[in-house]
C-alpha cells in the first residue's frame, strides 16, 4: 500500500483514496494548481469547488475504485450535499499525498533487542 494512501470513512462506507503521479497530474491540471496550494485553500477557506469535488473524484480513482463509481460516488455525496461536509475529507486526502499516512513511523525501525548504535 502507498503511503500516500488513506482509508477513511465517507460517504457510504470505507474508502482507500490515493493521489499517485498519474491523478495528481490531473488534479493539477483540473485545479490550475499543484497540492500544496490546494491544500492551502482547503485549510485556509478559500477553496474552489473542484479543489473538493475532484480531490475526492481523484483520490477514488486512484484509491483503486472505478472512475464510474467515484464518479456515481461524487455525484452523491459531493454535488448533491452541502459543500462544507466534504472539506476535510478533501484535505485529508490531499494531506495523504504530501506528508503520508500520520501514522506511519518516520524511518527505520530497530529489531526488538537490537541498541542503537550513534557512530554507525
């Protein structure tokens, strides 16, 4: 699994979302901005409908989902509900790309038992 991979809960049950090369480039292209500007407006308010609507289109489709499926998806829960639900989860998938899962570990794990060594 990609770290840039997230599994959350939204619309009508468990969704993996991913944002690899080939939909972030379309992300870009669909927004006229790369991830951390829309991750900004996202956070800051000042988001675009398609910062919402096609994060989340995307993020399905590179999740691994159908682009039919997240587009009857979208449809549903993003253009026909009130806009405001769907930002964090938008930010969330965005986040996913930019910085990782939040809960994976940063660098490599020692084996039980093993001591650091610092001059190595």
């Amino acid at each position: 699994m990609s770290l840039c991979s997230i599994e959350m809960e939204w619309a009508d049950g468990s969704h993996r979302f991913c944002l690899p090369l080939a939909q972030l480039e379309e992300l870009q292209t669909q927004c006229d901005a790369g991830p951390i500007v829309i991750s900004n407006r996202l956070e800051s308010g000042e988001w675009r409908v398609s910062d919402i609507y096609q994060t989340l289109r995307l993020g399905l489709i590179g999740g691994g989902m159908a682009p039919v499926d997240a587009l009857r998806l979208c449809k549903a829960y993003v253009l026909d509900r009130p806009w405001l639900e769907n930002v964090r989860p938008a930010h969330a998938v965005i986040q996913a790309v930019l910085i990782g899962k939040l809960d994976e570990p940063v660098g490599k794990s020692q084996a039980v038992g093993q001591e650091s060594d610092p001059t190595a």
